[in-house]
C-alpha cells in the first residue's frame, strides 16, 4: 500500500493512536480496504462509534455519533453527492498525524478530545443540505417555466432552516457563546450575522449546522447529567467529574466553533485568518478538512482520486503535501489555504 494511507500509518505510532481512542487494527483495516462504497461508510460509522466512546463521556458521544448515520441513510438514496462520513474519519485521522508532527513542535498542539469532536463531527449536518439540494431541482424548473413564459418574476427558492437550534438549557445562547470564542481567537467573524445571511438567501451551509447540533445535543446531555439541583448531594454519581460545567466551557465551546467557521466562505476570512497559535484547533481543522481530497467519491468524480497519487512530509518545520490532480483542482486547494490561514509554511506540490 504504496499511499498517503501507509504513510500516516507508518508515521503515527500505536500509542499516538491509543491517546485518540482509536483502536489499531481497525484504523489499519479501514485505510487497506477497498469495500464498496456504502460499506466503507458502515465501517467509518463503526468506528468512529468506538473512537467517541473511549474518553470517559461514553453518554455524550455515544448520543452525538447517531447524527453521523444520518447522512449513511441519505447517501442510500442518493449515493454519489460529496462523502462526509469517511472523510469525516480520514480527516480525523490526518489530523492526528498533523496535531503530533506539525502542532506539537509549534506548542500549539490540540486536546485529543477536542479533536476527537472536531475531527469526526464536523460535517454531521451535511444532511440539511443535502436536504436542500434535493429540493433544488423543483424550483430550477419553476424558475425555467416562468423564463420560458418571459414573465418577469423574482426566482423562486427553498428555504431550509431550523428553528430553535440556538437555543440552550438555561437560558443560554449558541451564537453568544461560539462569538465568545471567535473574539478570543481574533477572527473578526459574527457568528450570527453570518448564519443570518445564510438564511435570507436560502442557502444551507453544513459547517454552521453542523456546529451548531453538536452543542445543541451536547448542552442537552449536560443538562441531563448535570442538572442545577438545591442540594449537592443529589447530583448523579457518574456527574461530578466528566460532566463539570468547566469542560463545557474549555472544551466543546472551541470544538463547536471551530466546527461553526470550517466552511464558511473564504470571503469571509480577508480581515483576518486563523492563526495556530491563536486559534490551533480551528486551524487544525481547516487544514486537515482541505488536505483530505484522496478517495473522495463525487457527483464529477465517482471513484475519487487514487490515495496513491498524494503523500505528505514535514520537514523543518514545514508541511510537504504532494498531490497528483488536476492542476484546477490543486489551485482551488491552494487559494483557499492560504485565503484562510496564517500561516505560510505549507506548501503543496
């Protein structure tokens, strides 16, 4: 196995793996197989289930990898939009290789928890857009009748939006809270002013979603385990370590904003881009996300491109990424890493 699968394989150690929940043998399995397309996904989903369940919150992440079956179920019925499962897993495991090799030696290295939620849950709500896509189609052709009448009329367009996604236990807000964080990693990116604009045009961006269901869903199980009580000692026992209000805070507040940011416009990052040391783990997400184009299956691409045809090096301090595709497509990778991170020493080949 001559591929960038073997040399993350080669280069992350066993018990790289093991601080990150993964279990070896399947990861080495996963990254070897050549099953077929919705079985891969199957498998991803298994796994990424044991990986959410090795860090002492089994009920937290148990609960949030059921929004990962989702888009197994939609990719059934319309198997060839844009994979999100097993990139999801890939992502998570180029991530590692990143977070151990490139953010370690900048002292910018990311919590292996948080990159367990950032990593594999980053696209969970990829389902509402695809929703939207599907009903896409149905206005297109009401739009092209009335061109074909040469009735002048406002386009026509769905609009697909939740209601109440925002809205935590105790009186608290989502996009309060992932600003927060935005304004102390310096991105000078209103969160709810962006979500806002989303909606008007009748746009789904999955990121948004996707952030926003991870700390809806995760705020529940807090509430659930750890309820405001009157008396201390009626807290559950299993409560007063994992559940502490201040992991909320420290960790999945980060993990869902970064999530929030990672596929909002490149437009949106010119007055300021994510920096790895103000910001590592949005970084380490971005760059992951971008940087995992091998085996991608797509509406124009069905087989994806070959994992042979990418590798990857870090050498003095910076990233090698070697990819044989499409001069377009290398291009598109290449404005959107450097239109939204800060840094320089990345360089792809």
């Amino acid at each position: 196995m001559n591929s960038i699968n073997s040399k993350l394989l080669s280069e992350i150690k066993e018990h790289q793996f093991f601080d990150y929940g993964c279990e070896v043998k399947e990861i080495r399995d996963f990254l070897a197989s050549s099953l077929p397309y919705l079985d891969r996904q199957r498998k991803a989903i298994g796994i990424i289930e044991y990986i959410l369940s090795q860090h002492g919150k089994e009920k937290l992440l148990n609960q949030v990898a059921e929004l990962a079956r989702v888009e197994h179920g939609i990719q059934e019925l319309q198997p060839w939009v844009r994979d999100h499962v097993v990139h999801a897993l890939r992502s998570f495991i180029l991530g590692i290789y990143l977070n151990e090799y490139f953010m370690s030696p900048l002292n910018t290295k990311s919590d292996c928890f948080q990159w367990k939620l950032v990593g594999l849950l980053h696209d969970v709500a990829y389902p509402a857009q695809i929703a939207k896509d599907i009903l896409k189609p149905f206005s297109e052709k009401i739009n092209e009748i009335k061109r074909d009448l040469n009735v002048q009329a406002p386009d026509v367009f769905f609009r697909v939006s939740p209601v109440n996604l925002d809205q935590l236990r105790n009186r608290k807000n989502s996009f309060d809270l992932i600003q927060s964080q935005l304004d102390k990693w310096g991105l000078r990116i209103r969160a709810k002013d962006e979500y806002e604009k989303m909606i008007e045009a009748g746009k789904m961006c999955h990121g948004m979603i996707s952030g926003l269901s991870v700390l809806y869903v995760i705020d529940l199980l807090y509430q659930k385990f750890n309820p405001r009580r009157e008396h201390k000692n009626i807290y559950q026992p299993d409560s007063t370590i994992n559940w502490n209000q201040k992991y909320f805070i420290q960790d999945i507040i980060p993990a869902c904003a970064a999530i929030f940011i990672h596929n909002l416009d490149k437009s949106r990052f010119q007055r300021s881009k994510i920096n790895p040391h103000k910001a590592p783990l949005a970084f380490l997400l971005k760059l992951s996300d971008l940087l995992q184009e091998w085996e991608r299956p797509s509406l124009e691409n069905r087989e994806g491109y070959d994992a042979g045809k990418f590798d990857i090096s870090i050498i003095d301090g910076n990233i090698i990424f070697k990819a044989d595709i499409p001069e377009e497509r290398k291009r598109e990778i290449i404005e959107e890493l450097s239109a939204t991170l800060d840094f320089s020493d990345i360089r792809i080949e």
